[in-house]
C-alpha cells in the first residue's frame, strides 16, 4: 500500500484539480493549445526564432498520431499532478527512511503540497503546461542527482528522471539544471557528478539546442522588453517580495486564481510557508539529507533571480543581461525560479507533519509510532495547501471547461492537408492571442490555427502585455518571415486585418493559403482577385491563392536536427534499458553519520 500511495496522492490531486479538464474535448488558455491531428513533420520542420515548443509538440503530434488530441491533452495535464505528487512524496519518504505511518503521512503531505500551490495553479491557468511537465520532474531530478552510483548506472538514472524536462523543452531544463544541479555539485564527488548530470542535461537538451544552434544569430535574439512585460508583479496584499514567497507573483493578472488575494487565506498561506520553511531547516539539521544543502542554495538563488524583477535597478540588469547575450532571455520570466523554492516548502511540510506525528516520548527503534491524536494532527496539516488554495478546485473553478472544434475548423485541416502542393498558411486577424467565440467562456488564447494545418504557417509572434499603469509593452516576435509578412500587410492595430488581400505579394511570400480564424464580412476577400474560397464558416474562412502565383518552395527537415532528437531518444531508451524501468525512484547504499538516521537518497 505504501508503495502506491504517492501515486495515489497525485491521481487524487489530478482529478481534484482538473475535473472537467480530464473529460472530451480540448482545453484552450493562453499557451495550452491543443489540436486534432497536430502534424509532426510541421513541428519537427519548425519556423524561424527559438524553438522552445518543438520537443513538447514533438511529443504531442506522435502521440496524437495513436490517441485523440484531446486524450493526450488530458493524459498530459494529469501527468503533471501524478508525476509531480509522486516524485515529491517518494523523495521525502527516501529521505526519511521509515515505515512508520507518520512517515507515510509525511510523505503524501510533500507530494500534495508540491503540485497543489499557487504556483502550479498560475501556470496552469497561464496554460503552461509544458512547464508544468517539467516543474513534475523535478524531485525525481533532485534525487537522482545525489544517487551514489558508478558512471555508467548514474548517468542512465539521471537521463530517466530527466525525461520530464526533455519533453518540457528549454524552460524546464534550464529549471532542472538549477534545481538539481546544486544538489549533484553537492558533498563528496560532486565535481565528477556535476559533470555526468551536466552531459546529460546537454543530451536531452538537443532537440531544441541544435535548431537553435543552425538558426544562428538572429534566431536566438531576444527582445529585452520582455523583462518589463514578464516581470513578477504583486498578486496578495504582501507585496512582490511576499507574493513570490507564497510562490505566487506571476506576471499575469488574468492567471491569479480566484480567492489567491483575500486576506484571511493569505495570513494562513504565509504562516503555513514560513512553517514549512522553519521544518526544513529542523529536518536538514536533524536527518542530513544528502540533497538539503543542494536544493536550499537552489531555492535561495531562484528566489533571488526572481526578486530581479521586482525593482527598476533589477529590471535594468536583466534587459542589460540580454542585451549583452540572448543566452540570458530565460531570466525575464522571473517568477518561474520560485520552483526550487516550491519544493523546499513541500518537503518542509512534509518535515512538519512528520515533527507533528513523532511520539512525544520516542520508543525504540522497531517500537510503537506516533498515537492517533498525532496523526489525525499531520493529516489535517497535510491538507492545508488543498484547503487554502480552493482556487485550484475543479478545473480552476470553472476555467479549464473543454470545448469541441467547429466543423469549419476540421474541414479546413483536413483541405489543407489533400493539397500536396507546398506553401505557407497564413493566420489572419494578424494577432497570436485573441479571444475565440465558440471556446466557452471568453479567455485569451493562442489561435489555435497556427497549429491546425500540416504546414507552415505565418502568424503574429509578437506579444502585447499590458502593464499595471494602463500601458502597453510589445514584446517582438522572433520569426523573420513574419515580419516579412507584417510589412506587406500593414494590419489595422484594431481588427489585426489588412484593409485589403493583394495576391501577388502573398505568392511572393510562399503563401499559399489564408486562415480567416474569425468571423469576416466576406466583402474582405470577395472584392480581391486571385483567390478561391476553399471553406467558408461562421468562425473560420479558407482562402487558397490561386496555384498559378505561389512559388514555394517547402523546407526540409535539417538532418543534423533529426540526429540530435535521435540520439536524446536513443540515450533514455538506453538508460530505461539498463534498469528495466521508467523514472525508477533507485534507493542506493545508506550514509551513517552522528545522529542520523539511515539515510536513503
């Protein structure tokens, strides 16, 4: 029972907080678009700019190709509480080291608290999934990255628990490497395992290193405006400082989830994290778990990254930063480097059940655990995050309620995809995130028709965020061709439509079809030579240049990328291999030191 307890814990949690969401249909919230049929070849042949979405739609378009696209949302989304619950629990239990019923407690606490914070419910309701994958693979990284073990057999331990960051892409690597990095530098050998994890982060890194390495300069660049636009901004009374520490403070104000700000939650929120945090120190002083010293360096250093953004001198450096190399890009989005902190806290708590459950006169080893009145004490504790993060409850209280596509929609795909002649599609209104009518309740989303055809497509990568004074910051796209594309159409700021469609410039550009992905008075295109209306719905139009203008040439898939995803699958398949099992939690030989107890990586 024990063994599948955690598990248990983050399917409960997953169903809790997903409800809804686990059901037919997709999801659609800003980042989190899914999509019937997504086609693998487009996502591997990419577009210009970084490519921070290949490994995570990569995995989706080859599963999509065996399941719904609606199914492997849900299954994606659940993977996130299941694997995140599980991977927190078992490293607290390794760590503890005991069968007492207390410890168990403890263990499901850590895991409950890790994937129910707000935190998670941020991302979630900024539709970051991927990220959210990531951010579940973490303990599983931490322990792997103190596991004492010959080369060969750590380096396929460390690739197993890294499989969550592969599929997460850029982000949750670079999350990965400082959360469980300082950990693997940590004690003795730490120079050698530090190498061995950091070879095997570069492994799983090259599905989106080497397209980011072949686009060269320009497509690496980075606007640093995004460092005013993403900055961690206020969500609770408590200020930016306090409003990070309750692992909140995200840049969105549309992604706070109901009830985050009242008072009375926050006052308990911040007397259950500074508990947590006290229980973390007791527990690192008293157990001495190989990763505490690791990970409490990562969550200091992580909260310190994102207080950068939390004051002007701040915000200078990091833009400067950029400026200076476009390697630095990732520290805009600050809020996100509280995740080793929302790991500490999670295993903290589970510190402070596990203080709550002791007897309050120890028996001998072997002898009887803690009384009823202890446990029922750590199991009411347990629940305190579910309890003051009601927020989360459900599909975020409404806001993750699946929506079927409209027919127009599926006959547009599936036109595009009989036509074997190459050419681009391009996504008007000339806006990435707009709302949608038919998506239920109206939400900001990415127009899910840059990812609906088999193809590439030209859309608006640029970014607007507005700011807290009522202003705007554009945050430039990366795709050349898109830009490209903005100068011949010149769009009304407004609408995101051209006043008019000129056919030879859009041949010109390889265009060989218009996405019309929004109700339009069809006089836009009927008075425009040299197109033909292919679909023509309520919600979505679809033009095709006609064939004698488009010289497109369609772009290869570049050999040296495939490779590089090659060899990242080739080296997990490896690493499952020598152990016969996926994400295996490995206990390794014990480490006795005064006043210890037996110690379990």
């Amino acid at each position: 029972m024990s063994r599948w307890l955690p598990w248990a814990v983050g399917l409960v949690s997953a169903v809790l907080a997903l409800g809804p969401a686990l059901g037919r249909g997709y999801v659609l919230r800003y980042d989190m678009v899914f999509v019937p049929g997504l086609s693998l070849p487009t996502v591997l042949r990419g577009a210009d700019g970084f490519p921070r979405a290949i490994p995570s739609d990569a995995v989706v378009a080859a599963l999509s190709r065996v399941l719904p696209g609606d199914v492997v949302q849900s299954l994606a989304l659940a993977a996130v509480f299941v694997a995140g619950a599980a991977g927190a629990a078992r490293l607290a239990a390794g760590a503890l080291g005991s069968s007492r019923a207390g410890a168990r407690v403890a263990a499901a606490a850590a895991g409950l608290a890790y994937v129910w914070n707000p935190f998670v419910a941020e991302r979630l309701l900024l539709g970051q999934w991927a990220v959210l994958l990531g951010y579940a693979g973490l303990p599983w990284a931490v322990a792997a990255a103190v596991r004492r073990a010959r080369a060969a057999a750590y380096t396929a331990g460390v690739l197993r628990s890294l499989v969550p960051a592969a599929v997460g892409g850029f982000s949750s690597v670079v999350l990965t490497a400082l959360t469980a990095g300082p950990a693997a530098l940590w004690g003795r050998g730490g120079p050698a395992r530090g190498a061995l994890f950091a070879g095997a982060l570069a492994v799983v890194s090259l599905p989106w290193l080497v397209p980011s390495l072949a686009a060269g300069a320009a497509g690496a660049a980075t606007d640093p405006a995004g460092v005013e636009a993403f900055a961690p901004r206020a969500d609770t009374p408590l200020g930016t400082a306090g409003s990070l520490f309750l692992l909140g403070g995200v840049w969105n104000a549309n992604a706070v989830p109901p009830h985050h700000g009242d008072p009375v939650p926050v006052a308990l929120r911040l007397a259950l994290c500074l508990a947590a945090v006290a229980a973390w120190a007791w527990w690192v002083r008293r157990e001495r778990p190989a990763f505490g010293p690791g990970l409490t360096a990562a969550a200091a250093l992580g909260f310190a990254v994102a207080l950068l953004g939390a004051s002007a001198p701040g915000r200078e450096l990091t833009a400067g930063l950029i400026d200076l190399w476009a390697g630095f890009g990732p520290l805009r989005d600050g809020q996100l480097y509280v995740a080793p902190l929302a790991l500490l806290q999670a295993l903290g708590l589970g510190a402070a059940v596990h203080w709550l459950t002791l007897p309050a006169d120890p028996p001998a080893r072997g002898g009887r655990g803690a009384g009823a009145l202890g446990l029922a004490a750590g199991a009411g504790a347990a629940v305190l995050p579910v309890v003051l993060s009601s927020g989360l409850w459900w599909g975020a209280q409404g806001a993750l309620e699946p929506v079927q596509y409209p027919r127009a929609w599926r006959e547009a795909q599936a036109a595009v995809a009989a036509d074997d002649r190459p050419g681009a599609v391009l996504v008007l209104p000339w806006s990435a995130y707009r709302g949608i009518s038919w998506s239920g309740e109206p939400v900001v989303v990415l127009d899910p028709a840059t990812k609906l055809f088999d193809r590439r497509t030209l859309w608006n990568d640029d970014l607007a965020v507005g700011t807290p004074d009522g202003g705007t910051v554009v945050v430039r796209g990366e795709d050349a061709r898109a830009r490209e594309a903005a100068r011949v159409l010149e769009p009304d700021p407004q609408t995101g439509l051209p006043e008019s469609l000129d056919a030879v410039e859009l041949a010109g550009l390889g265009v060989r079809y218009v996405a019309l992905s929004a109700p339009v008075d069809n006089r836009f295109w009927s008075e425009a030579e040299g197109f033909s209306v292919v679909v023509e719905g309520a919600d979505m139009t679809l033009l095709e240049v006609l064939p004698p203008l488009v010289y497109a040439e369609e772009a290869d898939i570049s050999g040296l990328e495939v490779t590089g995803g090659l060899v990242t699958v080739g080296a997990i398949i490896w690493s499952v291999a020598r152990s016969g099992s996926s994400l295996g939690f490995q206990r390794t030989g014990s480490e006795r030191r005064p006043g210890a107890r037996k110690e379990i990586p």
